[in-house]
C-alpha cells in the first residue's frame, strides 16, 4: 500500500485539476445557456434547448470521445488534459444550466418588478437584486454537482489522462493487486467527496434556515 499509494495521489492531483477546469468551463456555459432559456428571444431559447437536450441525451464518454478521437480524424488532435477539459464541461453546461435557471426563477417576480420600478438598469437589477438570492439556493447543488464531476474524472482514463483510475489500471496490470489498489483508489474518492458532500448538505441547510 505504501508504494501505491503516492501514485494513486499524483493521479488524484490530476483528476482535481481536471474536475477544476471543467467546473470553471462548465459554469461559464451553463450560466449563459440559463439566460438565455430565460430572455424573451425565441433564437437563443430555442438554441440552449437544444444545446441542453443534445447533450444531456449522449453519453460524456461519447462526448470525450468526439473531441479527442473524432476531431483527430478531421486533422485537430486535440492534448488528452485539454480534450478531458472540454468535454466534461461541456457536458456539464447542460446539468449547470438547469440548476442556474431554476434558482434565477426562484426569485420572485415581483422583487424585479420592485428594482426596474426603481430606476436599476436590468444589469443591475441582475447583480444587485436576482443573483444574490438565487446564488444561495444554487449553491448546494452546484457543490454536489462537483462532487459528481470529481468522479466522473474517471471516464477519461479511456483517453490515457493519468488521473486515480489510469494510474490503477496500470498498478493493477503490473502487481495484479487489484482488490488493494482499487480500494486505495475508493479510499481517496471517498475522502475527497465526503467533505464536499457534508458541505452542500450544510449549505443546504443554512439556505432552508434562510428561506
């Protein structure tokens, strides 16, 4: 276990990396995929829908899939950290719009009304009065939805990304240990999403407190 585990933690730092570009990713695409399915423009509602939809409706393997192998094939090869990256937050954007859209409608519509009648420009109405109710109520999924996207780091080992389960995979195939290493490898997911989980479930109860 000694010898293993410091090469499952170098593959571990890999897969937080990744999950931390994905999640940045992610979120950029998926709070404009939100305003978008809420502005009054049947263009760009009905572009994020169908954004959402097709890629809520594939795999992200298949999506990893696409940008590394399938873009490769038309001349673009894409680095495998990169190709990791991207596809996971782009599959992401999708899940992240959801959670983004849902707290924005949760503020009431009157609190909005209330601002404009104010005189606040709708960019301020947004930053001052929308956001920073809704942020409260996006939080604890938001967190979870990390959680989820830490371990889904597992899929791009069919890439060759040397996150925790390429590195296993190869342990395994040169001590054939693999019951050892592959509860190393549970240990080090469970000790990193546990916290996180403990966190969202805090949160969520410091929103229903606030509510």
């Amino acid at each position: 276990m000694g010898s293993f585990l410091p090469i499952l933690l170098e593959g571990a730092w890999v897969s937080s990396k990744v999950a931390a570009g994905a999640l940045v990713l992610a979120t950029a695409l998926g709070l404009m995929l939100a305003i978008f399915s809420l502005v009054e423009n049947v263009i760009l509602y009905g572009l994020a829908q169908l954004w959402i939809e097709l890629i809520r409706g594939t795999p992200a393997l298949a999506q990893i899939f696409i940008l590394y192998f399938g873009l490769a094939d038309l001349g673009f090869q894409m680095p495998p950290m990169v190709a990791a990256i991207i596809g996971l937050g782009i599959n992401g954007s999708a899940y992240l719009a959801e959670i983004f859209r849902a707290g924005i409608q949760a503020v009431g519509r009157g609190q909005t009304e209330a601002a404009a009648s104010l005189g606040l420009s709708p960019f301020w109405v947004a930053c001052d009065v929308v956001l920073p109710q809704a942020a409260r109520m996006m939080v604890p999924p938001y967190v979870n939805y990390g959680v989820q996207l830490l371990k889904d780091t597992s899929l791009i080992a069919s890439i060759a990304v040397p996150e925790i389960m390429f590195r296993a995979r190869n342990l395994v195939m040169e001590t054939y240990d693999s019951m050892t290493i592959y509860m190393l490898a549970a240990g080090i997911y469970l000790a990193i999403g546990i916290p996180l989980s403990r966190l969202a479930s805090f949160l969520q109860t410091r929103t229903v407190i606030a509510r």
